[in-house]
C-alpha cells in the first residue's frame, strides 16, 4: 500500500494535459487512475485490518482528521443551499480527495522513512521544474504552454513550467523551498544531499521572486521567518549560518539576473502595472463582496464551490474576475464562520507541533 501512496503523490504534480487519456465525455488523468486504485486497495486493506491500521493514528492528528470530516459532512450539507451543483460537486470531491490523502498518509507513514522518501519524491519534482524554470527565463522558450500565452510570458520571463500561469508555479516554488529545508534536516549527516537540497531551495526560492507573485514573495518571507525562529528557540548555530547563507545566495541570484538585464526598464514599467491600485481593488472588492455574500447567509457561507456563482449574479462590488484569489477568505465565505475558526485552531495546532 506504501508504494502506491508514493506513486500517487508523484503522480499528482504531472501536468493533466500531457498525462491524460481524453474523450467527449471526460478527462482521464493518470492521476485519477493511480487514486481510484489507492482507493480500492485502501478500502480492502481496511476490511481485513481495521483495528490494526486505526489503531495507528497518532492522537496529535486526530482534530486534524476529525476536524476534516467535520468540514466534508458540513460540504455535503450545502448542497440544500448551493445554487451551482456541478460546481459543488467538483468541490466536494477536491476536498474528499484531501481528507482522503490525509487519513492514509496518517495510517500508512508511521515513521520517518515513509517520510523522507515521500519529500525526495516532491524535491525531485521540484528539481524539474526549477530547470524548466531557469530554461524559460533565459531562452523565453515556453514547451508546454500555447503561442498566446507563450508571447505573453516571454516578454516579462516569466517562469511557469506546465503550471500555466506565474502564481501557481510560484507556489510551487514556495512549496519546494520547505521541502527542501525539510528534506535538508532529514540528511542532516549526509554533507553532499545536505548541499543539494540548499542549493535547490535557492534556487526555487528565486523563482518566487522571478515570478513576481506578491503573495508568494510574502509567504517566501514569512517562511523563513518562521524557520528562523524554529532554529534560534532550538539553538543550532549551524541550521542559522545554513539558513543565513541562502538568503545571501538567494539575494547574489537576484543581482545576478539583474545585471543581465532580466529586471531592465521594461520590466519596471510591467511591475508597476502589475502591483497598481487596479489590482489592489480588485482584490479589496473581491474580499468586500465575500463578506456580502457572507452576511447575507447569516455566517454559514455560500456553500462549496459555489462563490464562483454569487460573484457573477450577486456582486455589489465591481470585478472582472470573480475567484476569490484569497485561500483564507474562500473558506470563510463558502463554509461559513465556524469552519473558518476550526481550520485556524487547525494550523494552530500544526505550529505548535512543530519541534
């Protein structure tokens, strides 16, 4: 069951377009297909060791399980209100799929092995991507992306890989650069992987910053700032020189782009258009019209997958998008105010955890 749960987690960061079968009726993701078989697999395991496998969640996870399937069963309730179904449907499942990986990961990961083979699994994905990275910026070559969108990124290199847009792959960046100081610590006395997860997480950590995604350069920020303050309580000079010297090597990485005209003029002038007031109220308008939505339901939210709807038929507030663009203001307007409360004491519970 273990090696299935490694290729699903591999499998889920390939690009859809590329590793799909497609038909009239529906997309069929190698994904979708290595999950529907962790499913199946999972379900017999069940039946024929249930006590043995629930016997293995840690109690420090418990609220995190339970508070998901709190938050599943609350999803499904909506549907009695949720004006767009199919759009509740397909939220319903994303979420399911996420409750899903964490029970497994929780009853099948019991112990740092599971672990450090999972994170080489992500940093090896994250390896490729921040090659086709680096390739996008300097040749404004763009593999996987169509001609439009192509011309676009290459006047501003922007790198995207097959994430499509600069903010998800600058998400990913962000996400590979904890994994990368994760997977630092786990080969702690292995000096030459050590090596290579710290320059790869320079690396990501300078794509962020190449992708001009506000909020990812901020989460960067608050990332390190968290990591700093996790070595300093612990005391270890070396994890502080080591995170210390990537911020030096990521800063050296910017120079160096820079003196090579990748932040020239033109670039200035697009990051101005980029971080204007007009972005800026779109966003502020995006967030006033949740509230909206969520006052009108009396604080029980929109219902999943359904804001998407409200903003197109019942905006007070002008947008010409109408996602959310806000992870923390989507929960809280789709589910509801104590949805949004759990899943903070949530994270909470992840950061105090976390010695």
């Amino acid at each position: 069951m273990i090696n299935i749960l490694y290729i699903l987690i591999f499998t889920s960061f390939l690009p859809v377009t590329y590793f799909s079968i497609h038909t009239d009726a529906f997309q069929l993701s190698i994904f979708r297909i290595v999950l529907v078989v962790t499913l199946i697999m999972f379900l017999m395991d069940i039946g024929k060791n249930k006590k043995q496998l629930l016997g293995t969640l840690k109690q420090t996870n418990l609220y995190a399980i339970g508070f998901h399937a709190v938050w599943a069963l609350y999803a499904l309730v909506s549907v009695f209100w949720v004006m767009d179904y199919l759009r509740w449907f397909k939220s319903v499942y994303f979420l399911g799929l996420g409750i899903f990986s964490i029970l497994t990961i929780n009853i099948y990961f019991r112990d740092i092995k599971n672990i450090k083979i999972a994170f080489f699994i992500i940093a090896f994905i994250i390896f490729i991507n921040t090659i086709i990275g680096y390739y996008e910026v300097f040749t404004q070559n763009y593999a996987f992306l169509d001609s439009v969108l192509a011309l676009d990124y290459s006047t501003l290199r922007y790198p995207v890989s097959w994430f499509f847009n600069p903010n998800d792959f600058a998400t990913i960046m962000l996400l590979g650069f904890c994994i990368c100081n994760s997977c630092m610590y786990l080969v702690k006395d292995k000096p030459f992987l050590r090596s290579l997860f710290f320059l790869e997480s320079a690396l990501a950590a300078s794509l962020i910053f190449l992708a001009r995604s506000r909020a990812n350069i901020i989460g960067l920020g608050i990332s390190i700032a968290f990591l700093l303050f996790l070595y300093i309580i612990k005391r270890k000079k070396q994890q502080v020189f080591y995170l210390l010297s990537l911020i030096v090597i990521v800063s050296l990485l910017l120079l160096l782009l820079s003196a090579n005209g990748f932040y020239n003029i033109s670039y200035a002038k697009a990051t101005v258009n980029v971080i204007s007031n007009e972005s800026d109220s779109i966003r502020i308008n995006l967030l006033k019209n949740g509230l909206q939505f969520l006052s009108s339901t009396h604080w029980f939210g929109v219902g999943a997958g359904n804001i998407e709807y409200w903003m197109t038929h019942y905006a007070k507030f002008e947008t010409p998008v109408i996602s959310m663009h806000n992870w923390w203001a989507e929960i809280l307007t789709a589910y509801g105010i104590f949805i949004f409360l759990g899943y903070l004491v949530f994270y909470g519970k992840i950061f105090f955890h976390s010695n």
